[in-house]
C-alpha cells in the first residue's frame, strides 16, 4: 500500500507501477497521520505541507485533506503490514503515534526519513520519535544498520532512521 495525497506525485508512482506489472500496490490518495487530523497543502507543484514551509500560502493556495491513522486502517480489516517506509516531510511522528497499537503488538520493520527543521515546526523533534520508538519497544539503527542512540537524534541534518 502507498498513500500519496500529491496529485502529481501519486500520477508518476501510479505510472511507474504500471512499468512494472509484477508490484501489487495500491495507490491511495490521503495522508496518514493521527485520526481525523486535518493536513494542510499549498496546492503549488509539491503540493507541499504547510508544516514545512516557512511562510503560510494564501487560503486560495490551501488544500486540506483529512488524514487517516494506520490503526483506523487495520481497524477497518486492512491488513497490518510487516513493513513501514515514512517519508513525511515533518509528520513522521503524527504518523507513528497514529500507528501506536500496531507498533506495540505487530512492531513492523520501519524506515523513516527524518527532517528535525520540520519536525521543529510542528512541535515535535527526532529524539522525540526515538524515545517513544524506544517505549514501543524498538531497537534504533543508522544506515548502515549499526545501532544506534538518543544522542544520534539531536542532528539538524535529514537522516534516515531504522527501527526493528
């Protein structure tokens, strides 16, 4: 499953899929993130997050979008997946916490881009997501699959993350 609310960004993975006829992935068009949150997109060409940008887009540049929590997902019979990419742009935590009862009872392997000026922005932090992953339950790792600290997490710089 992949869930892409960028129209121009759901159009090419749709495409791409098609170059490839052997992928079963279904495309949806919402963000995750935590239950009934309502997601803000400056309807410019990156259908960006209003989190990530430094100034507020006119209302006529807004789109809003309801976001979907993974747990509402299961709970609705999806099938809970063995394997989790977050790629958010700043919403990384939004959407764990929405995943917090599959993270406890399932933990799938997860990778996940971090971007600590976004996650800033909308009041959250990397070394937040790291403690609450450690609560779960989850072993934390670099790239190059070492392990890894809280102390890793203080970084400015994007970074991908894995945690098993």
């Amino acid at each position: 499953m992949a869930f892409e609310p960028n129209p121009v960004s759901r159009a090419k993975l749709k495409e791409c899929l098609n170059l490839n006829p052997t992928a079963k992935v279904e495309v949806f068009d919402f963000p995750l993130g935590l239950r009934g949150e309502v997601v803000e997109f400056h309807r410019g060409p990156y259908f960006t997050d209003v989190a990530g940008l430094s100034v507020r887009p006119d209302e006529k540049d807004l789109a809003r979008r309801e976001a979907v929590s993974i747990d509402e997902l299961i709970e609705k019979k999806f099938d809970p997946p063995d394997m989790i990419k977050i790629d958010v742009e700043g919403l990384e935590f939004d959407v764990l916490q929405g995943a917090r009862e599959l993270l406890l009872a399932k933990k799938p392997l997860l990778s996940i881009e971090l971007h600590p000026s976004l996650l800033a922005r909308g009041g959250a932090s990397a070394l937040a997501i790291a403690q609450y992953l450690e609560e779960a339950g989850y072993v934390l790792h670099n790239e190059q699959l070492g392990r890894v600290k809280q102390g890793f997490f203080k970084r400015g710089d994007n970074f991908r993350v894995f945690a098993m």
